[in-house]
C-alpha cells in the first residue's frame, strides 16, 4: 500500500493525461455522484469542487436515487472495483429513468452492465485497493467530465506541483520527526474526532474513513459550527478520545472566529489537539493534499500498532453476506 501511496502524484499526472474521451452532456443544471467507500471519497470531492456552481448536486452513498432526477440530471456512477452492490443498484435504477449517465470503474460488473446496455462507460486502472486508488479515479474523471467541472489546466498542474512538495514530506523515504503524516500517526493513540468546515467536509469523512479502515480505529467527523451547538458539550467529561481540528487557508471569516474559540475552549480544558492546515491554493490543492497526508498517517499508525492496513475483514465479512 505504502509504495502505491509514494507515487500518488506521479499516478494523478499520469492519470490525467489519460486517452480518455471526455464527454460534455449539454443542459445539465443537477448531477449526482454515486458511489461507496473509497468511490464515495471521489464524490465528495466533486461535491465540494462543484460547490460554488449554479449546480445542483447530491451525492448518494446508497441505493435510491432522489425523486428530482430528470432529463437535465447527470448520474455519475463509480465503483473501483466495478462490484459495489449500492452504486450498480443506482446505475440500474438511472437506466429507467429519463435522465443522462456516465459510469466509472476499473472493470467488473458495472463495465459489463454499461456495455449491454450501451452506456458510457469510461475504464480507469485500480492501484492496490479503491481507497489508494484515489487520485487514479479522480484525475482521470476531472479529465472526462473536464467540459463541466470548473476546474482548469492550472489547477491540475498546482494540486499535481503541491502533492510532489507534499510526497517529499510524508513518504516513506522520509522517515523522520519532520514528517508530519509520522508525526500525527505517533500522536494519535484512541478514538479520533475530526473537526472540520464545511469546504473540507469532504477530507474529514475520508480521514475517518482511512482511520477505520486502514488503522481499524474508531473515528468520528463532526462539523465545527454545528459542533458548537451540541457536540462540544461532551467535552465537559474526561475522555480518551482525540480531536483533530483541520482548518482551511480561505475558511470563511465566521468560521476561522470559531476555530479559535474552540482551540481556546480546549487550551483551557487542557485536551490535547492537533491542527491540521490546509495548503494554498485551489479547493482541488487542499483537498487533495490534506487528504493525502491524513491518508499516510493512517497508514504509519497501522504499521505502529503492528496492524496491516491492507485487509478488511470485517467489510468482506458484510459482503459475503450481502445478496446481489
């Protein structure tokens, strides 16, 4: 895994110059991502790229579309493994109604159902597993849907320069107090809470994704704002669990102000925190970067714990079960 994770920029620059026809579906107002796991990360990315647009857009970890789907919807449906038993529910589901579709997986039954179906279908290469396969997945989507999605050839090439700067720190060939994936993966030692604003909601859910996942811990994510209204409270007892704050560079004013009620609210409860920052740069450079560093720290405490985070028994014990 730790290898795959090592060539995460060199596998986005490659990945976006794919062959890859793109595609542009005309008169679009509303799309919708579907996908789970390590694919739903991809969602949520989109998501929040697509964010500031006129666009409405939801994204769907499940198995029912929204009622609102109609002729101007976009279904963009992504399973790594092509497999995912909720997203080819979805894709059946998209088929029936009067609404346009894309798929996206690196083989299986999604591929097989798009071609009988004469659905566009593009084929993207799986590295590993679906979650360290990210940046295979998105890069080549943002280079397929690229006449849709906001995001320009200067964008790619930032996130693509900051994830380089970002490998130097966090690899495996620095294995030092300076790196700070390491250092966070030492620090953390029980149930993690994931503070975090609403442009990054994305980074926190894949952070406690990767958390129970790879380092087989238990993580929750929680909304900084909303928090302040309830979840806080539950500060007022001693607890093993830690909090991590991840904090944008273009958070929004009122936002940055609860940031530092709350950091004063722990400083004088005396929790121990750890802040983690955003780069600089376009919503892509931050999401992608911080996701990337919280991701190798999850891998680092897994190897501390003496765990290998490849295997997920618990996900394929659910799976043996489940019917098709």
């Amino acid at each position: 895994m730790y290898k795959v994770y090592d060539r995460w920029p060199e596998i986005a620059a490659t990945s976006h110059s794919s062959q890859n026809d793109l595609i542009d579906f005309k008169g679009i107002d509303h799309i919708i991502f579907a996908g789970m796991g390590g694919s739903g990360t991809i969602c949520d990315v989109f998501s929040s790229i697509l964010s500031k647009t006129k666009l409405h857009v939801c994204v769907i970890k499940g198995y029912l579309l929204p009622k609102t789907v109609d002729s101007n919807t976009l279904v963009v449906t992504t399973s790594v493994s092509g497999d995912t038993a909720e997203t080819l529910t979805v894709l059946d589901s998209a088929t029936k109604l009067d609404c346009k579709i894309i798929a996206f997986s690196s083989d299986g039954k999604m591929q097989q159902y798009c071609a009988k179906n004469k659905i566009e279908h593009r084929n993207i290469p799986q590295f590993h597993s679906p979650r360290a396969s990210l940046t295979s997945f998105l890069y080549s989507m943002l280079k397929v849907l690229q006449p849709m999605i906001p995001v320009t050839q200067e964008d790619i090439k930032e996130s693509v320069s900051l994830l380089e700067k970002t490998q130097k720190e966090i690899s495996s060939s620095n294995l030092t107090d300076k790196n700070p994936s390491l250092r966070l993966a030492e620090w953390i030692s029980s149930s993690t809470l994931i503070y975090h604003p609403w442009g990054l909601q994305a980074v926190a859910i894949r952070f406690k994704n990767s958390l129970q996942e790879n380092a087989k811990l238990h993580a929750m994510a929680e909304d900084a704002v909303e928090a302040s209204h309830n979840g806080i409270v539950s500060w007022e007892r001693r607890s093993d669990v830690k909090p991590v704050l991840i904090t944008g560079e273009d958070d929004y004013i009122k936002t940055k102000e609860r940031w530092q009620i709350i950091k004063k609210y722990f400083e004088e409860n005396k929790i121990d925190y750890k802040e983690i920052h955003s780069v600089k740069g376009s919503i892509l450079s931050k999401l992608i970067n911080l996701i990337y560093l919280l991701d190798y720290a999850t891998i680092y405490k897994a190897l501390l714990d003496g765990i290998d985070p490849s295997p997920i028994r618990s996900i394929d014990f659910i799976k043996k079960y489940l019917n098709d």
